[in-house]
C-alpha cells in the first residue's frame, strides 16, 4: 500500500512536471511583458487589421519621385540623403531593387524596382508590446503581416493567417519552413 502512494505521488509529481515544461515551452514565446505563441500572435497580429489600403493613401509613391537620385547615391554607396533613408536589395553585384523611407513618413516603406515603380509598402505600427508590419501590394492588397515583441522573435503571417515563418533572433525556426539565417534587423 506505502508503495503504491510512493508510485501515484511520483506519476503525479512527474506529469505535472512534464505538463509544466510543455506548457512553458508553448507560452513563452515572444517576451515583452506579454507572452506569445503562434496562435495569441496571429490574434495580435490581425486585430483590427485593414485588408485593403485605398490607392489614395499611397498614389504620390506608385512611381519613385526621387529615382534618380536614388539610384545615383546607392551607386555611391550613400544611403541617408536630405529626407530619407535607402535600403538597396543586390544579387551579387546588381541592383534588383530598393526600399525608401521618408524620415517624415517613418511608418511607411515603399519598395521599388530599378525603374522606380512600386513593388510593395510595408507600414509599421508600434505598441507597447510589440511592433506590427504590415505589407500591401502595389494594388493596396494585404501580402503578410509579422508581429514582433522583442529583437529577438519574429512571427511572420500570410495574408490568410498561416504561419510563413517563425524567426528567433537569426535563426528561421519551424517544422513545415528550411532553416536558413539572417542578418540581424536595423533598430531604430
């Protein structure tokens, strides 16, 4: 009888041990006050989320105003000019395309080609717990959205809610996605 309430004290103890790791592993996630995992990051990260963007909030950006000189300083390898900052995109040693940044409009991104037409905007809200970015199409269509509470994880969702990447500080973490690295996020 003593041995029995041994092995039932110890089952319980040991279940509620390993519910407790699963639990954990499970919950602490993204940490910013707040803890997140894939499906509280996916309620966060659509909440209240516009699926469409009018063409009146973007249509000055549809071609780059400032191409040219853009072009010109990413030649020169100078990416802070007057009012905006550049962020080229290269395969080797040519230029595919280019993101702007307007220090007046520093929630919005565009991205263009070489030709200075608009690929994709990302905009960027930020909350005490996290920050969202959110892409649109050239059309003003949602692409993704990612949710980030912290510099160290990453949630990145289609425009349909599934789960297209999981980052951990550099690493790309997720059964169904390749692991593959990247550089470290520039933080404002």
């Amino acid at each position: 009888m003593k041995k029995m309430m041994i092995r039932a004290i110890l089952l319980i103890f040991t279940l509620s041990v390993f519910s407790f790791a699963f639990a954990e592993e499970e919950e602490e996630v993204i940490k910013a006050g707040i803890k997140y995992n894939e499906a509280s990051a996916r309620i966060e990260a659509f909440r209240d989320l516009p699926r469409k963007i009018e063409k009146s909030f973007y249509k000055d950006y549809l071609k780059d105003p400032n191409r040219k000189e853009n072009i010109a300083s990413i030649k020169n390898k100078e990416y802070e000019i007057d009012s905006r900052v550049l962020c080229p995109f290269f395969f080797k040693e040519t230029l595919l395309s280019y993101a702007v940044t307007y220090v007046t409009e520093d929630d919005t991104t565009y991205y263009y080609n070489i030709f200075g037409n608009l690929l994709r905007f990302d905009i960027v809200e930020h909350n005490e717990n996290y920050m969202k970015t959110i892409g649109y199409s050239r059309y003003g269509n949602l692409i993704n959205v990612s949710i980030s509470a912290d510099n160290d994880e990453q949630f990145v969702y289609d425009e349909n809610g599934k789960l297209i990447a999981h980052w951990i500080g550099e690493k790309l973490v997720s059964e169904k996605l390749f692991k593959i690295t990247r550089r470290e996020r520039i933080n404002k």
